[in-house]
C-alpha cells in the first residue's frame, strides 16, 4: 500500500472538503480550506490538545487530497 490508514484518511478528509466547497464556490477556496483544516488539525488537535503526534506528512496528504478534488473540479467545469 503506498499510504498507510492514517494518510489515507486525511487524502480522503483534502478530497471531501475541497470537493464540497470546491463545487459550492470556487475550487481554489476548496484548496484553500482544506488546507487550512489540514493545518489546524495537526497544529490544534494534535499539538496543543496533544491527542495525537503532530505529522506534516498528515498536512502534505490532506493538501493533496484537497489538490485532486482541485483539478478534478477544472477539468469537469473547465476554466
């Protein structure tokens, strides 16, 4: 497998909110959010409330998650 459970799970998190608000405004901002919920995530969830370590490879995969919903929205829409 090349991602394990837990990278999968934040792939999977990236493609569903940019999916959702990628469609219901702009793609970009889908990116965007789920970017920033990526980040909140490790840094509030995982880092201050210490439930669970900190991993930027958990940010990278949910940023590209929400990079797959991106451009599968251009390509679908156009523009």
């Amino acid at each position: 497998m090349i991602f394990k459970q837990n990278k999968l799970k934040h792939l999977l998190a990236g493609i569903g909110i940019s999916l959702v608000l990628g469609v219901q405004f702009t793609p970009f901002i889908g990116l965007i959010i789920a970017a920033i919920v990526g980040a909140l995530k490790e840094i509030i969830w995982d880092w201050l409330l210490k439930r669970s370590t900190p991993e930027f490879l958990d940010f990278l995969a949910t940023v590209l998650g929400g990079a797959i919903a991106y451009m599968a929205i251009k390509l679908i829409l156009g523009g």
